[in-house]
C-alpha cells in the first residue's frame, strides 16, 4: 500500500468516530523486522477541531510489499483503535483495540480485514509466555476467546 492509499484509508476509518482524531502516517525503518506498525497517541491542544494526535510508523519492509492489503489493512485498524482506547492494563489496550478493529471491518464491510483481525488475535494465545513483552497480546487472546465462546 502506498502512503496515499493508507491516509485515505485512515481518514474513511475515522470519519465517524465522536473523538477527533489527526492521523499522521511516517515510514520508518527503525521498527524491528517482526513489527509491521506502531502508534502513538497525544492529546491535542494546537490543532483545530481535533482531540488526538496519532503518529502512525509505518515498517517499510511490511507496507511497500504488494498483495497484501487485507492484512495491512488490519494492522492499520487495530493501530487506530489505539486512539480510542486507554486503559492501564496493557492487554486491555490490546484487546479494545482488536475488538474496535473487528467491529470496525465489520462496519465497512471488510470481510478478509475482518478475518485476519480475528485469525490474528487468536494467534497472539501461541505467542511465547516467556517473552515479557508478548504477555499481553497473549492474555489478551485468551480474554477474546472467553468472549466469544
């Protein structure tokens, strides 16, 4: 996906969000090889008629690769859906933002994007528990699961 296709993607994602939000989208290649995306979040106080700042970085090495908009398109979902939840545990975050993003695909009928959201959350409870950093996306996995059955 190009740059441009992204941004447009992003801005019909949250058109009809209640909270204002400011996508700002930047390739890097800072993003460990295994990391197609990340975001962060800042209120906004400059910026007109919006709430939120989010800084999009984008892994070069993910998004210039072609035939691959549908899980692309999920990883930018879930990333946004960062903007609209905070919580202070750090699974929470990880599954509100998956579960905004599933709804979300559903909304705009995106059903392959909707089914790679899905497969990749249940993916996440394979992760390895013994990397600190990947708790949360497993404990997150585990939580959906109980949701859903």
């Amino acid at each position: 996906m190009n740059k441009t296709k992204i941004i447009d993607f992003l801005y019909t994602v949250i058109k009809d969000e209640e909270d204002r939000v400011l996508p700002i989208v930047r390739y890097t290649s800072e993003l460990h090889e295994d990391v197609p995306c990340e975001m962060r979040r800042y209120r906004s106080f400059d910026v007109k008629n919006t709430d939120l700042l989010c800084v999009i970085k984008l892994n070069k090495k993910w998004f210039m690769r072609r035939g691959c908009d549908n899980l692309l398109k999920a990883f930018l979902l879930h990333e946004i859906g960062h903007c609209f939840f905070e919580e202070r545990r750090k699974y929470k975050n990880e599954l509100y933002a998956q579960m905004w993003a599933i709804d979300k695909s559903k909304d705009m009928k995106l059903p392959k994007v909707e089914s790679e959201l899905k497969e990749m959350i249940l993916e996440w409870g394979k992760l390895n528990w013994g990397d600190y950093k990947m708790r949360r996306y497993i404990t997150a996995s585990k939580e959906y699961k109980e949701i859903i059955s």
